[in-house]
C-alpha cells in the first residue's frame, strides 16, 4: 500500500464543485469511481480544497493509498482511461504516507479570466466572465497591489468553519492583459470562501469607476463580514497551483 498525490485538471462547467456532495456530479465523485474500479477501498481521498460548481482546474491535488502493483506512470494511464472527457490527471507520483494535500500546502493560486466585448460569445464564456466596456486596467493594478501582505479580508469572503479566521496572507495579485482578455493572478497562503469571486468583482468595479482604488484599503482596514456583495461569475475562475515544501 503507496499514498499517491495527483494533479489534476477538469473543466468545472458540468461539475457541482470538487467536493463529493449528496446529490449532485462532483470532481471527486467520478474519481473515486475510477479509484474503485482500480481496487481502491478507502472510504474518500484527500485533496486540497474545495472549487465552487462551474469552477475550473488546472492544478488542483488530491492523495489516496492504493495497492497498486505497477509503475505511477500505469497508475496515471489507468485512471485517464477510466475518468470522463471533463477530467484529466495531469501527473502521479508517490508520496510520503502522511503527505496531506490540503494541511500540507504552503500556498494556493488562482487565476481569474474576463475578456471585454459587447455581444455575447458563447465559446469564450465557458472558460471567462464578459464585461463591458473595457476596464480601466491602471486603476486595477493600483488598487490590487493593496491586496498584498497579511489582512483580515472578512470583507471579501467567509471561513470554511464558522467562527474561523478570516486572515490570509496575499502574495501575488496582479493583472496581465493579451488584446482583449484579462487575467488576474491571485496567490496566497490560503483563501476564504468565495474571496477570489468578491475580490474580482469589486476590481473590476473599480475599472469602470463605480469605486475608487481606496476602497480596496477601506475594506481591509475596517473588515465586515459580507462588506463587498457583488461577486464574479464561476466560470471565469481556475485553481492553478498548489505549492508545497520541497
């Protein structure tokens, strides 16, 4: 018996979120059909966090202890033959035997995608959010820049757990633009609930001049759970690494 770590890639249109649910098709749900088809018996795998329904993947990790005779490299062939279209393993390796995906990770990172048009392009908006017009890319590089470093983002997002904490440590926010796509990069040691959603959704509110970059410090300065409401599209959001000691 080897404790297995994966990295995996989905697109989260078709999926309720990563964790198995009641009802409902999950990331972790069609792979634990596949484990069992490989003999797994456990009664569920690791992996390192939650990702809402119609949120995507690229980098997200997930364990399991398995009694498998052959190399990783079967391991990983056997599972992509066995896993739907939606989800892919991208690599498998064994691991230390108390290697925990989730408790072990140093950092998280996600990228969130909008690209600005004023019609509809369905193709587009499976993977990104559409705005218009076009924001005001500066005013959103300045007012991000204020996300860096250790803060209470209340604001911004919930605990897991009721009653937990809401600080979080940021260490990379910031904006790319390629034509007329944006993306945001945003890393930090751990993520509230829904923080990077409210957090975009307010940046692009400050693009187009609904709010002053300020406001960002205001929210982090004073938090108040529930403070920011607006909150960006699922689609537009991917989990792109999980970083980890070396």
């Amino acid at each position: 018996m080897a404790r297995y770590k994966i990295v995996l890639a989905y697109d989260g249109t078709d999926f309720k979120g990563m964790q198995r649910q009641a009802r409902g098709r999950t990331v972790q749900s069609v792979l634990e059909e596949a484990l069992r088809t490989l003999g797994w018996q456990q009664p569920s795998l690791l992996h390192a966090g939650r990702t809402d329904a119609g949120v995507h993947a690229t980098g997200q990790v997930a364990a399991f202890d398995l009694a498998w005779r052959h190399t990783p490299e079967e391991l990983h062939r056997a599972l992509n033959a066995l896993l739907p279209p939606d989800v892919a393993i991208q690599h498998v390796a064994e691991s230390p035997p108390g290697f925990h995906p989730r408790y072990d990770a140093l950092a998280r990172r996600y990228t969130y995608r909008l690209f600005c048009q004023p019609h509809r392009n369905p193709l587009r908006e499976r993977l990104a959010w559409r705005v218009w017009p076009l924001p005001d890319l500066k005013a959103m590089q300045r007012a991000s820049r204020e996300l860096l470093g250790p803060h209470d983002f209340a604001s911004f997002g919930r605990p897991q757990k009721k009653g937990g904490p809401t600080v979080r440590e940021v260490y990379r926010a910031e904006w790319a633009q390629n034509e007329d796509t944006l993306a945001f990069t945003f890393e930090a040691n751990a993520f509230l609930y829904h923080m990077v959603r409210h957090t975009v959704a307010h940046l692009v509110a400050i693009g187009h001049g609904q709010a002053g970059w300020q406001s960002i410090r205001s929210y982090l300065k004073d938090p108040q759970p529930g403070g920011v409401q607006s909150l960006a599209p699922a689609n537009g959001l991917e989990l792109t690494e999980v970083r980890y000691p070396d």
